[in-house]
C-alpha cells in the first residue's frame, strides 16, 4: 500500500461518502476505508468530531473499532505463534480488547514499579520459599491487591487496569499479575489452570527450556489464599471433590498462551451474562487467535 500521504485525499473523499444511504454502496466505502487500517483512524476521528449527525458517527466508530478489533487479533495471533509469549504482553492486549484506547505505557509503569519492589528485596541467597514470602509481602500487603467480593461477577475484575488501579480481582486476574511479576525476574513460576475454573501457580526447579524436558514442580502458590504455599495433595484432593479424574496434566503448568486463552473464555462468558452476544462473538473470535 502507498502511503496515506499520498492517498490522503482518496481517503478523505471515502470518509465523505460514510453518509451513504444506500448499504451496498456504503459496504463498499466501509470495506475501502478499512482496508488502511490503523493509517485511516487519524482521519475518521477528524470526521467524527467535524459531523454532529449521530448517525454518520455511529458508523465511523464501528470502522474504529473494526480496525482496532483486526490489528489486535493479528498482534495476538503473532504473540501466541511468533514471539515469547511475555505475559505482560498478553494481559495488554486482553484488556486491550475491552478498552481500545489503553494507556499501555501507564500500566507497563505501574507493573515496572511493582516489579522494582520485589527487586529490592530479593537476593541469591533466599531459598525459593523466601522468594515466594518477598512476592506475597509486596504484592498482597506493601500494594493490597486482593479478590473481588464473591458474589459480584463483574467484567472489571478481570481487566488490567482496573485490577491495578482498585487492587482488586478474580482470581485468575490476581495469578496471572503475580505470574507476570514472578516471571519478569526470571523466577521459575508457572501458571496451572484446574477444573472449576481455579488459577494456581507452580514453582519450578528451573525455568523451562523449550524443546527440553518440563522442569519438576517443587510446590504451588495459591492466589486466593495470599499465595499461600501448598503441595501436590491438595490437587488431589481437589480433583477427588470435584470427581474428576487424576490425570497429570491438572498438575501441571500450561503455556502462556492457553492463561490467556482461558481469561478470554470468561470475559465470553461474562459478555454472555449481561446480555452483550456481539461481544461474545468478538471475543471468541480473538481468542481463536491464541488456539
């Protein structure tokens, strides 16, 4: 594609006709202006405060969002199959899929700031259960986060950056900022996702090497219990109450990229409960991204 300096003028002259009564037509104009993808949204938010016709605005923010819809399942679509799977990345993009205009740099900040905490207090010579009491200390008590009220099934607890801005959310949202933490300094934590939708995490006796064999796990890290450490048994136990079956893979850490996979699963799910079925089909269209 040339570029928009010197199709600027066809562009806007597409924007124009975004008045269009005829849907043929204006399909065809729509297909055109998104075919320049994040180039033309400069432009149409030019349009959109230029017009006080709600309906020629409503259109413009649909092409908007269509655009940004597009470019973030290409970017999901090259983290989970491209790059390193960095979960921060990940948690970006999930809540970018929520809140198109995020400030990324303001929440990779906050995560910076939280990180250079457990920095300071680590060193060589603590055991892995001392590291473990650092993260739990400057996550749950130096910043506060803590689960969301049981019974409020709200979207927002799992969205970054509300997670970061009221301290407060699910579970899975808590494990997956403890796990980017944890793994934003090398240490050895993985995510482990087990039947009735619970999030816990292993720890490690090495970080994992791809094509190499899957590091032992020495204990796991409970989210819900201020990373309250527990063993093997209490799986067991677990999978036992819920009558399913004993199979190793519920011991097990998962990729990054299936975490992520299963926080779009509950925003879907979520989306579905406040009556929201556009969404849930977006989401699920971004999650097929992942797979």
């Amino acid at each position: 594609m040339e570029a928009l300096g010197e199709n600027q003028n066809q562009l806007s002259a597409l924007i124009s006709l975004l008045d269009e009564p005829d849907q043929g037509i204006f399909s065809r104009v729509r297909d055109q202006i998104f075919s320049y993808g994040f180039q033309a949204v400069p432009l149409l938010e030019t349009a959109w405060e230029a017009t006080f016709d709600s309906f020629v605005q409503k259109r413009i923010e649909d092409i908007i969002h269509d655009i940004h819809i597009n470019q973030l399942y290409i970017e999901l679509t090259n983290w989970a199959h491209l790059g390193n799977q960095s979960l921060l990345d990940g948690y970006i993009y999930f809540t970018r899929s929520v809140f198109q205009n995020l400030d990324e740099a303001d929440l990779r900040k906050q995560i910076h700031a939280i990180r250079r905490d457990i920095w300071l207090e680590l060193n060589e010579n603590l055991t892995s259960l001392e590291k473990v009491k650092v993260l739990n200390h400057i996550i749950f008590e130096v910043h506060g986060f803590k689960l969301s009220p049981a019974r409020k099934a709200e979207i927002r607890f799992l969205l970054m950056n509300n997670v970061l801005e009221t301290k407060t959310g699910f579970s899975i949202a808590l494990g997956l900022l403890y796990t980017l933490l944890a793994q934003s300094l090398d240490l050895p934590v993985a995510g482990i996702l087990l039947p009735g939708e619970r999030y816990v995490m292993a720890w490690l006796d090495a970080l994992p090497e791809t094509g190499k064999k899957p590091p032992r796990v020495m204990f796991y890290i409970n989210p819900e219990n201020n990373g309250g450490v527990f063993t093997r048994n209490e799986i067991t136990a677990l999978l036992r109450h819920l009558k399913q079956p004993l199979e190793e893979q519920h011991y097990q850490p998962v990729e990054n990229k299936v975490i992520l996979a299963k926080m779009f699963e509950l925003l879907a799910f979520l989306q579905a409960n406040v009556g929201d079925p556009s969404r849930v089909d977006e989401t699920d269209h971004l999650r097929s991204a992942l797979l």
